[in-house]
C-alpha cells in the first residue's frame, strides 16, 4: 500500500498512466502536421488541434451535462 507521502510525491508518467494527446473533435488519433503546419484528424478528416485525453474527455462529460440540462428543462 502506497503511504500518503509516496503518493503526493507521484506523477501520472511515473506511476505508469500516460496521458496522450489526441484530436480535439473526434478524440482520435491524429495526422501529424502537414507542410504548413495542420494537424489533421484520423477519423473524421478535419483540422484539429491537439489535447490531452483527459481533457478532451472532460470536455466530453460537460456537453453531456449541458444536453441532458437542455433536455429537462425543455420537458418543464
């Protein structure tokens, strides 16, 4: 069992979790920077930019809130 002083000296990368970047709309993977400078988006083709997973998986959870927040009050 890992002490709390371990644990607050930790870091993700250490520990074994890699955060890695993915696309900011599909999160996939995306293409590496073309000649003037673009990442594009494996899935869906587009022009993205790069985040972390996390993130985008945060950004992910808070559309679903606000929708499923949309959704009842629409059934007010």
């Amino acid at each position: 069992m890992m002490n709390y002083d371990s644990w607050k000296l930790s870091n993700p990368i250490d520990d074994g979790h890699y955060y890695g970047l993915v696309s900011s709309c599909c999160g996939s993977e995306y293409i590496d920077e073309d000649e003037d400078g673009v990442l594009w988006c494996d899935e869906c083709k587009c022009e993205c930019d790069s985040i972390e997973d996390y993130e985008y998986e945060a950004q992910q959870r808070e559309n679903y809130l606000e929708m499923m927040a949309d959704g009842m009050r629409d059934e007010r």
